[in-house]
C-alpha cells in the first residue's frame, strides 16, 4: 500500500483563488482530511505544522472562516475560547 506524502497533500490543493482549497476528503463539517503515517490529521492543522511548531493544547484557526482552506496567512492558533468566539 502507498503511504501519502507532503507531495501528495499540495496535489490536492487548489491554490487559484484568495482561500488555498483542500480538495482531498473532507469531514461532515466541510474540514479537509489528510492521512500521512497512519495519522489523521485535519488539513488545515496539517498545513500549519508544516511551517509552525503546533501546541497540542490549542486549536488551528481561520481568518477566513472557510474550513476547506489551508492557505498559512489565513490559519493562527488559539484556545478553546478563541474557537467559540470565532464562530459567532
């Protein structure tokens, strides 16, 4: 069986408009998912490590407010508060 790649995450990433779009699979919520070494991650969580130390404590959030994007400048870290507010 292949084992999914960093390569193969940016295959799936529509990068042409203002959002970089996840295309892979996505859950009920809308947000990409992304398997590489038998891990699940969400794609955009997976996207901010890449360029970003992640504390396990905190959520991965978007400025943008659309769960499919993975694009760096739209993604920052906060708790569990900043979640909520963030959804309102």
């Amino acid at each position: 069986m292949r084992r999914n790649t960093i390569a193969d995450f940016w295959a799936r990433v529509d990068k042409s408009g203002e959002c970089w779009i996840y295309t892979g699979g996505s859950s009920e919520f809308g947000y990409g998912l992304f398997t590489i070494a038998q891990k699940e991650w969400y794609a955009h969580r997976f996207a901010y490590s890449l360029l970003h130390e992640l504390d396990p404590e905190l959520f991965v959030l978007h400025t943008c407010d659309n769960p499919p994007c993975v694009k760096d400048s739209h993604l920052y870290q906060g708790t569990q508060i900043d979640n909520v507010r963030d959804r309102q």
